[in-house]
C-alpha cells in the first residue's frame, strides 16, 4: 500500500513540475490565463507558472505566415465573369489580440480578402483588372491591412495570383489581338512602303543634281577648251598676219593650205564616196605645206636674230 503512494506521489510530482516549467519555442508566443482570465504573454524562453491557479491558453505562430485564397467567381464592371485567386502573407504583432480578437484568424483573414477582391475588381473592366494587377494589389493591401490591425497582425502582402475569363472571351480577346497585330502589320508595312519611294525619290533628285553638276561641268570644261582653242588660233592668226605685214608671202599658203586640207577631209569623210581622186593642183598644195614650214622656221628664227625675214621661193608647179 505504500508502495502505490509513492507512486501516485512521483507521478503528481512529475506532473507539476511539468506544469510548473514552461519553455516557449522561438517564434512563438504563449498566452497565460489565471483561472480562464488573460493576463500575459510569455516570449520565447524558460518559465515558471504555479500550476492549477496558471495555465497556458494560446500558443501563437508569430513568424510571417502564408494563406492561399481559394478561387471565386467575380463579376467585373463590364459584367464579365472571371474566376481569382491569389495569396496573403502576414505576421502576428500582438499575441493577445490574434488569440482574443478574433476566432479562427486564418479564416476569418481570408474570409475579409475575398470581399474586397470582389470590390476592387468589381469597380474595374475586365481589361483593366487584367492589365492593373499591381494596382489591384496595392488597394487590396491598403484595405485589408487597416481590417485587421484590431486582430494583432500585420498583412505584408497580397498577391492576385490568377484572373482566369471564360473561355469563350478568352478566344474573342485572342481574335481581337490578331486583328489588333495585322492591323499593326498592315500599317507598319504601307510605312515602310512610303519610307522606301521616299528614299527612292531622294536617290533620284541626288542622281538628278549629281547628273546636272556633272553636264555643267562638262560643258563650262568644253567651253574652257574652245576658248583656249579660240586664243591659239587668233595667236595663229595675229602671227600669221605680222609674217604677212613683213613681207612674207609664204604667209599666204597657210589659209590656202588649212582651207584646202579641211574641205579635202570632209570630202574624203561623206558616207557616200568610196574613193577619192587627187587633183592635179596638190602639188600646189604640198608646196604651200612646205611654205608654212617655212614660215613656222623663219618664225622661230626671228627671235634670236639669227636670220632675217625674206620671201621663200615659189612652190614648183605640178607636172613641171
């Protein structure tokens, strides 16, 4: 018999010293009732309670925590149905509150972000909800978090994980985009269509102005040459005509001879004669050929004082 009264005695000893110390893992926090009452919360570390008239009443995840939220159905301004989902990430600031303030806290926490993402989404297009999610997330923090700060938790984020239309828009939206791309197309075509005659015609005006640049050089160079041909042969001329004032007749034979020579080189020239007869006057002519060298000698001679101007000889006469 006294046996099992020390057993009963080392059991009830184990069970309040288990009772009696306390160690709170990190990242959580515990709430200590006295009889059912609130009265403190134990941070992570060893602690003592007096058991019967203490115990421990919430034991509290203080670490951030992730809750997903399931899809839904929501109507958006246009009346297009879209199914949303998304996700939340808070922490508990204040152990008592989470523990106190609220029943179930998840639930009631994803219970208060479907409402306002029916809200939020509700007062937008549908492409606008589609194209603003950040936004969307921005005003689903905003409202959500000042909900919940009487519950002790600090809502970091909320994530809009997934706008899903219908399927039937959904193929009208991606025949309203192809169209939308073949527009672009056609006109980034008919743009390049315009850039390239726009290029082509400036090539053609360059082209145009490079020709013309081109002829009126030409031509300002082949004026330059028959005025320098001009001035040679006026010296000619003047030369010729001095000789002739001298006294030189062999001056003469040179008109005689140019004429000659010319009008015998467009006679032998016309397409139509196939041969030429020599006339029996071209000794007269090689003679006044050498006449002119003649004079071209006399002319080169004066100069130096190395002979004086006197009439040459008289050609001889052909057949004599």
């Amino acid at each position: 018999m006294g046996t099992v009264l020390a057993l009963v005695l080392l059991l009830a000893g184990i069970v309040l010293l288990f009772k009696t110390v306390r160690v709170v893992p990190q990242g959580y926090e515990w709430t200590v009732e006295r009889f059912g009452k609130y009265t403190h919360t134990m941070q992570p570390g060893l602690h003592f309670l007096f058991p019967v008239v203490y115990g421990v009443g919430r034991k509290i995840n203080v670490m951030e925590q992730v809750l997903d939220v399931p899809s839904q159905d929501v109507i958006t301004k246009d009346n297009a149905v879209v199914k949303v989902d998304g996700v939340v990430f808070f922490h508990v600031l204040d152990a008592a509150k989470a523990a106190y303030e609220v029943h179930n806290l998840e639930l009631a926490t994803i219970a208060l972000v479907q409402t306002n993402i029916r809200t939020v989404i509700g007062s937008m297009d549908l492409d606008e909800s589609l194209s603003n999610r950040e936004a969307i997330n921005a005003q689903l923090l905003g409202v959500v978090d000042n909900a919940t700060n009487p519950w002790g938790i600090k809502v970091n984020r909320i994530e809009i994980r997934d706008i899903q239309p219908p399927r039937d828009l959904i193929d009208s939206m991606g025949r309203q985009m192809k169209a939308e791309r073949d527009r672009r197309a056609v006109i980034l075509e008919a743009e390049g269509h315009r850039q390239s005659a726009i290029l082509r015609a400036e090539g053609d005006k360059q082209a145009a102005i490079l020709e013309a640049e081109g002829e009126k050089e030409a031509a300002y160079r082949e004026a330059e040459a028959r005025e320098r041909l001009a001035e040679a042969e006026a010296n000619a001329t003047r030369m010729v005509s001095d000789a002739i004032s001298a006294g030189n007749v062999q001056a003469i034979n040179y008109f005689v001879a140019q004429k000659y020579i010319e009008a015998f080189k467009a006679l032998a020239e016309a397409p139509n004669q196939k041969f030429v007869m020599m006339p029996m006057e071209s000794a007269g002519v090689i003679g006044s050929l050498g006449g002119i060298a003649e004079l071209a000698k006399q002319a080169l001679d004066l100069p130096s004082g190395s002979a004086s101007m006197r009439p040459a000889p008289p050609p001889p006469r052909a057949g004599s």
